[in-house]
C-alpha cells in the first residue's frame, strides 16, 4: 500500500496530463492548517458556498423574469404562483441573501476576533472589505428587482440616503436611478448590476481573496504567531472539509426548509403615487434606516457622512495601524471592544426600529394591514398581464372614407389585410397612403400587379365611386 | 475495514511537524490516486444531494412541458337575441384570449354566425380549409367566397366547388346566460375531415 496501485489509474493519468487536476486537488486538499481543523473557519466556505448557490438560484430564475417597469412584478407573480418549483427556487435565493449577509458578518467577526488579519494579510483584508460591499451591494440591488410596494419604497429611501450627500448626493442619487425618479431605469441598471457587474466583481475578488489566504497561510488558532504560527499542522482534508460540508448541509437544508414551509412572498405592485405605504428595507439594511432617523439638519451630513466614513476608515485600514502581532482578543481589549461596540450597536438600533414600529399604533396598524393585503395577494392566482390589444386610435375621418369603410367590411378585406388594415396575412394597410396616392390606389385595387395577384389579392369588382371611398378610407390609416 | 488500513498509512507517513495529541495529521496521498472510503462516500454523498437539488431547477427550466396545456377559452359573440332571426350569415368580430407566459394576448378574430340546415344556429370559422385563406360572405352571391382559389361555400358553409377538401369549419359554441359564446380554434387544412390543431 506505500506505492499505491492506482484504480483506473489509467484515466487518471490521461486527465492529469492534460489538466493537471490531481495537482491542483492535491493543492486545494492538502492546504495545512497550523492548529488543525476548527468549527470557527468554516464560514469562508460557506459564503463560497452559499454564493454559488444564490448564483445557480440566480440564472435559473433570470429564465422567466423580466426587468422593466411594466413586466418585473407580473414575472415575479408569475414564477411564484404558477411556474413549477418557483416559489421554492425564488424563495431559496432570497433568504439565500439573507443567509449570506449573516454569515458574512460571522465570517468577519472571527477574523477580527482570531486577529486573522494580522501578519503580512493587509491585502487579503482589503480584498475581504471589498467583497463585503460587494455583498451588500447585491443585497441592495436584488431587493427591488420583483417591483412590489417594499422592494419599491425600500430603494426609494435606499437611494435618498445617497442623495444626502453633500455635493455630489443628488448627482449621485440621479446615477443610482438612472433619472430623477424610481422607474423603468432604475430596474434595468439594477438587474444589470445586481446579475453582470457585481457578480463579475465577486468571482475576481473571490479568486485574489483565495489566493491571497493561501499566499499567507492559514492564520490558526489566536494564540499562534500570524506569520510563523509554528504549531503541528493538519491539512484540510479531511477533517476541515468536512466541516466545511456539514455546514453547506446545514446551510442548505435550513433554506430549502424555509423556502418549501414559509415561502417569500409578494406584496402589491409598486404604485408611486401610495403616498399610505409605509416601505421597510431588509434586516440587514433596518439599522442604517434607523440611524438616518437620527440625524437631523443640520447635523444631517455628520450621521450620513463623517461618522460612516470614519468607521469605514477605521474598518478598511485595520491592517495597517494595527501593527501588532497579539492575537489573542483578551489581549486586545479597545479594538475588540470597538469591534463588539458597532456591531452590538447596529444590532440594537435595528432592533430599535421594529420596537418603534411596534410602538407607534398608526404605524403599527398600517403595517399590519400591508401584511394583511400580501397575504390577500398571495392566496389570489395569478393574473396574466394583458397584452397586444393593438387598436389604432379612432380618428375623425371624413364621409368618403366612412362610406370605404364600409366597403372595407362588406368585402373582409380585413379578413387577410387585419381589421381596420393592421395587418395579417396580408400586407398591413395602414400608413399606405404616404406610399401612393389615393389615383394609384384605385389603380392597384382595379387592376393588381402580379405581384399582388400572387399573394393572393384578387382584382376588385367595385365601381369606380365606391373604390374611390376605399381608397380614401386606406389613405386614412395612419400607421401606430 | 478501510478505515483501519487509513490509519495503517498514517502511522507509516513521516511527518514533517509535530502533532499535539487531540488531533491527527490526515494523509491524504494524492487524492485521486488513492480513493479513501470517505472520500468515496463525499462524492456519493455529494452527488445525492447535488442530484436532489436539481430536480426543483430542472422542474423549472421544463415547466413549460409540465405544465398542462391551457384550455380552450370561450369567448363572447353577443347576444343570442340577435341571431334570433337571422336567415344570412352575420359576420362578427370576436375577442380571442390566449396566454403567452405571463402574458394574456387578446386578438381579435372574425367569425359568421350562421343558421344551418335543421335551423340551428352554429358559428362558423373563416378560414378556408384548402390552405387557409379568409372566407368572404358575399350577399349578391349568397356564397362564402374564398379570395385565394375560389372556393364556394353554401350559406351554410357547405362546399360548393373549387379546391377546398372539405366545408367550412363549424366552431364549438353554447349560449350560456344568453349570451352566445364560442371556442375560437383552427384546424388543419388539405384534409377531408375536419381535425383540431393543438
Ligand atoms: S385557400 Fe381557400 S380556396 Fe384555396
């Protein structure tokens, strides 16, 4: 058993050569941890994890949505209640959002906890805050895309906020938007973020992040050194992969538990002009919502500007003022408490703004009356948007041309020309005089070209007065 | 069994550190080459839940054939009143809904009312079933005329002469409330019998 005989080795071997997938296995597998394998690392596989599922979810659902103002919120309805499997698929991609978005946060919080940052890994934190945004950003994006009151009135405020920036607020606000106001614009910069830019960002940022982590080592437990953590190592395989796995198990069999049991809903349609509807974003967005409630003018730009920016400061530069190698959290007393500070912050004025919510009788009332109306909604089934009513606009035509319409019907012309000569099986009629003259016309009704008579357009009996009318009823058509 | 031999091949593997005593050092060798058991059941385990997974996707991707074909709709001529008395053929123009995904396509379609022989009302369809050209009432002929290959038609869409193999199609209908409603379809053409196209 010391020089294995290997089965199919064969095909192995054929494939190796060429692809060097035994190789890069070996690489991915054999990555040690100083340490050995540990519960508190399995959330970096998990975000992969939960990304590429939240991606798969993702194109399957861009096969029956549509991203415009007029159609999003019928697609939506449409893969919710009608299309097979698409309440749970819709619904697993998005609490697929949410489950990122905590473990993005579980993910951060250990490696600020471990001190993992530490020891030659600036860049590969950099990387990490990018993708943090990233995330965020597809969390923002994907909530308005099925267009229902929340989704609309969520991102109308989500979009404000960036208008509160002084200066370039409004210029930014009006990009985000793509005009001055929430509209068809606004869903297709959106849906083309949210499925082509961003996820474009993630998959390069993921790549340098993971060659980044493995440049600089595992980091291993907080009491290692982060650059020579000198300490017996364990590869990933096995027992780090399986960890990793029984998470990706856990993960998945609590989304699709929630999707197939408590299914993603729909609200009403977005309506602008609902000046009642009270829109509340994510829970992942709910203590920035509140925390714009706190600031008022003029000290509006302090809560929306200078405090973001310094704890954004603060978050993207850890790495380089905090220069120590001391891992362990107990030995870092103020960063840790910083850290636990914000997060214990954000986490209780999110709650906050449930509980005021909760408070506010009017406020509570209308709340639960929306849910109330979703539920309604929900039960009701779908109703396919109307379409292709193509009908010209009447217009005022003169007595000739009433008198050719008759003509028009007693002869079913509109039989192979479309009624009032929208077209068919023959050619569409309407916009035919600004081709030829009403002479001509009759000409062609009397005596058709070949061409004509080969499609099937047979020489007219009508006498001359009557195919006058007709002709002067076509030249009416205007073309839509 | 196997795991026994797994821990045989760990104890002959130097090791390049020192182990602490809570965990062991896995030997994975290369992983293709030598197929543990838990590897073997990763993948097998790997496979039924990826294998599980997708049959909400491919569900999905294929509810267009799952899904059963819709049904016939009925759509409304107007008021039996109206064809009460009639002795020629009425033309009438009716609204046809079809879905088309999540979108309800209302077109508008011609159709002749008409009085048969036993004298019941029937609803007729235009279309001419030689090669499907609009039939045409014309009143000094008291004929269905067909403007491709002059075909002729009775008053009760009976055939007449020309290319045509068989008469006009006559369309489900019913009077319901008093309203007459009836099932816009085609059916194919160049056949003796009248055959519905799905
Ligand atoms: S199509 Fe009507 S006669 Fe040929």
């Amino acid at each position: 058993m010391s020089e294995p005989e290997p089965r199919n080795g064969k095909i192995i071997e054929w494939v190796d050569r060429r692809t060097g997938l035994n190789t890069i296995m070996k690489v991915a597998l054999k990555e040690p941890i100083p340490g050995g394998a540990r519960w508190a690392y399995i959330f970096g596989s998990g975000l992969i994890f939960t990304f590429m599922l939240q991606a798969i979810t993702g194109i399957f659902l861009t096969l029956y949505y549509s991203p415009s103002a007029d159609h999003a919120y019928t697609t939506v309805s449409y893969i919710t209640k009608e299309v097979t499997s698409g309440s749970l698929i819709r619904s697993i991609h998005a609490y697929g959002s949410s489950a990122m978005v905590i473990i993005l946060i579980l993910h951060l919080t250990q490696t600020f906890l471990f001190g993992s940052y530490k020891g030659r890994r600036e860049l590969l934190w950099l990387s990490g805050t990018v993708l943090f945004s990233l995330i965020l950003g597809m969390a923002f994006t994907g909530y308005l895309l099925p267009w229902d009151q929340n989704a609309y009135f969520a991102t109308t405020v989500g979009t404000n906020v960036a208008g509160e920036v002084p200066i370039v607020g409004d210029w930014i606000k009006r990009l985000m938007r793509g005009g001055n106001d929430m509209g068809t614009l606004t869903i297709s910069r959106f849906f083309s973020l949210h499925v082509l830019f961003i996820p474009a960002m993630i998959a390069i940022f993921v790549s340098l992040h993971v060659y980044l982590f493995r440049k600089a080592g595992a980091a291993g437990p907080y009491a290692a050194d982060p650059v020579e953590p000198n300490l017996p190592e364990e590869s990933f395989y096995p027992r780090q992969l399986l960890m990793d796995v029984a998470f990706a198990a856990v993960l998945i069999a609590v989304l699709a538990g929630l999707a197939r049991f408590s299914p993603a809903d729909l609200g009403p349609r977005a309506n602008p002009a609902d000046t009642q509807y009270l829109g509340r974003p994510e829970w992942y967005y709910r203590s920035v919502f509140q925390w714009l409630k706190y600031w008022n003018p003029p000290y509006t730009i302090i809560g929306v500007l200078v405090i973001p920016a310094v704890v954004g400061a603060l978050f993207v530069g850890l790495p380089f003022y905090d220069r120590r190698k001391e891992r362990r959290p107990w030995k870092r007393p103020v960063a840790v408490f910083v850290f636990l500070f914000i997060l214990g912050g954000l986490i209780y004025i999110g709650r906050a703004s449930y509980v005021e919510d909760q408070n506010n009788p009017g406020v509570r009332d209308q709340i639960l009356q929306q849910e109330k109306e979703t539920e309604r909604l929900m039960s009701q089934p779908f109703e396919p948007e109307l379409a292709g009513v193509a009908k010209a606009a009447p217009v005022a035509i003169s007595p000739a041309a009433e008198r050719g319409k008759a003509i028009f019907e007693r002869m079913a012309c509109g039989a192979c020309h479309g009624e009032g000569g929208t077209g068919g099986l023959a050619l569409k009629l309407a916009g035919i005089g600004a081709r030829f003259p009403n002479e001509k016309l009759t000409e062609l009704l009397r005596k058709p070209t070949p061409k004509m008579l080969e499609g099937g357009m047979s020489p007219s009996p009508l006498k001359d007065p009557e195919l006058k009318d007709l002709a002067e009823y076509l030249t009416s058509l205007k073309p839509f | 069994m196997e795991k026994k031999t797994a821990s045989e091949e760990k104890s002959m593997e130097p090791r390049r550190k020192p182990t602490s005593g809570e965990w062991v050092e896995a030997s994975v060798g290369d992983f293709l080459e030598r197929r543990s058991f838990l590897a073997f059941l990763l993948a097998i385990g790997g496979a039924l839940v990826g294998g599980l997974l997708s049959v909400p996707l491919i569900r999905f991707v294929l509810h267009p054939l799952l899904a059963q074909t819709t049904q016939l709709k009925w759509s409304e001529v107007g008021s039996i009143d109206e064809f009460k008395d009639i002795v020629k053929p009425v033309k009438r123009v009716i609204n046809v809904e079809q879905r088309d995904g999540w979108r309800k396509v209302v077109s508008e379609k011609a159709i002749y009312v008409i009085r048969a022989a036993n004298g019941q009302i029937k609803v007729l369809s235009p279309i001419c079933p030689h090669l499907g050209c609009p039939v045409a009432w014309s009143g000094e002929l008291n004929q269905f005329k067909c403007p491709c290959h002059v075909g002729a038609f009775s008053p009760e869409g009976a055939l007449i002469s020309g290319p045509p193999p068989r008469g006009m199609d006559d369309l489900d209908a019913k009077v319901e409330n008093g309203r007459l409603l009836v099932q816009y379809q085609y059916f194919r053409s160049l056949v003796p019998k009248k055959e519905p196209m799905t």
